[in-house]
C-alpha cells in the first residue's frame, strides 16, 4: 500500500510540475507574443506618422516648385501660388509633431530639418516678393532673396526630403 500511495504521491506531483510547466511557458510565449505585436504596432504608427510627413513634403515641394517657375518666369498668379505654398507649408507642424512623438529622436530630427527647409523657401519667396512689390524694404547690409537663392532653397527642401527618406528607411529596417 505504500508503494501505492507513492506512486500516486509521485504521479500528483508529476502532473503538478507537468501543469506548472506548461503555465510557465504559455505565460513566456504570451508575454513574447504581446511584446512582438506590440513592436509590430508601434512600427505601424512610425510607418504611418512618417508616410503622412513625407506625402505632405512632396506636395509642398510641387507646390515650392510651382511658384518658383511662376517666379522666374514672372507670370501674374505668382504671388497667388507663393501664398498658397505659404499657407500649406504651415500645416505642416502637425505631421512634424506626430513624427517627433512617434520617434526615435533621429527621425524627429530628420522631420524638424524637413520643415525648416521647407519653411527658409517660403519664407524667401513672400521676402522676394514683398520686396519687388515695395512692400519689404531691406536694412541697409540685408540681402533680399533672388532667383538664385530660391533655387537653392528649393534644392535644400529637396535634399532634407531624401535625407528624411533615408532616415525612414533604414529604421524601418527597408
């Protein structure tokens, strides 16, 4: 009867380690499972964030390019569509901010020298143009923007643009 009641003990205790086992590995496996659909989430909402800024940056860079044509071919709707750049260059802060806080810090870097480049080119355009039109009037020693410049802008924008690209790609591991 002893060895009954030992084998019995044995066969409990068994089962009892068997199912504590397999708690312990389900609960590994689960824990390993949240934390990659969590990654595979978060990795979503930088995909998502950086896709939103990179379509509003090649639209304001066709809108860039648009007045900057319309400038140095001196067509009248030209400060009509340095406006219109103007104005959605300045919406861009949200698409910035959604970068910056989905991260990591060197993509928010990347997007934050995005929008300043995009910034400098309208800025120099409404500069040019307030100046041609009597509006602005330098200080002595300050330099109003020419076609030359606005030129250079727009390859900046374009150079932070692929430089932000670039940034994405390679944390998104493409």
């Amino acid at each position: 009867m002893d060895q009954g009641i030992a084998g019995l003990a044995g066969t409990a205790l068994g089962g009892l380690i068997g199912v504590v086992g397999t708690l312990g590995a389900a609960r590994l496996t689960g824990r390993d499972q949240k934390r990659t659909q969590h990654e595979h989430w978060r990795r979503q909402q930088r995909r998502d964030a950086y896709g939103q800024l990179l379509s509003q940056a090649s639209e304001l860079i066709r809108m860039g390019s648009n007045a900057l044509n319309a400038y140095a071919d001196n067509e009248s709707q030209t400060s009509d569509l340095a406006r219109e750049f103007d104005e959605a260059v300045n919406r861009i802060d949200t698409a910035v901010s959604l970068v910056s806080l989905e991260g990591p810090p060197e993509a928010a870097l990347a997007a934050l020298e995005l929008a300043g480049a995009l910034y400098s080119w309208t800025n120099g355009m409404a500069i040019a143009l307030a100046a041609e039109q009597g509006d602005f009037v330098p200080l002595p020693g300050e330099a109003v923007p020419n076609l030359s410049d606005l030129m250079d802008n727009q390859t900046d924008a374009h150079e932070a643009s692929d430089a932000f690209i670039t940034v994405c790609q390679r944390l998104l591991g493409a």
